[in-house]
C-alpha cells in the first residue's frame, strides 16, 4: 500500500484542526472544514482514526471523515482511459 501522507499530532486549538502533515504543521478553521467537527466535544474531537495509508482521518462517534488531499486543496483528476468506454 502506498503511504499518501504522514499524519501526526492531531490537535484541536482555538477553533482551529492542528496537522502535522509531511512534516510541516497545517492549521485548518474548524467551522470552514466540518460543521460536525465544529460542534463536536473535545472528547468526540480526541476518538480519531488515521488511515493506515494516510489518506484521511475518521472520527467514529460523529461519524465524521476528512481527506487529508481535501485539506490541502489537491485535486485529482479521473485518468482518460476511465472515459473511454
């Protein structure tokens, strides 16, 4: 399996998503990137799962998921050979 992203420290500060991401500290609005996670407790916030690829990370008793790509504005495209029928 390839590894997408490395995450680490996961941190929820003055209404702000802390990342670790590759190496380098990402801070994302909580309000502008998930409502659930927005209006979640700090106990919800703390149950998280980092996919094992590091793809995205879950938060089980809010049901809530984020692409890690999503974050960081990276786009992908469908490849041409999925157009062609």
């Amino acid at each position: 399996m390839d590894k997408h992203h490395s995450i680490k420290d996961i941190q929820f500060k003055n209404g702000y998503l802390v990342l670790n991401i590759d190496g380098e500290e990402k801070s994302f609005k909580l309000s502008e990137i998930s409502e659930r996670l927005d209006k979640a407790s700090d106990p919800e916030r703390m149950q998280f799962v980092i996919s094992p690829s590091g793809y995205g990370i879950h938060w089980p008793l809010i049901d809530e998921d984020l692409s890690i790509d999503g974050l960081l504005g990276i786009h992908h495209s469908p490849k041409l050979e999925e157009y062609i029928a």
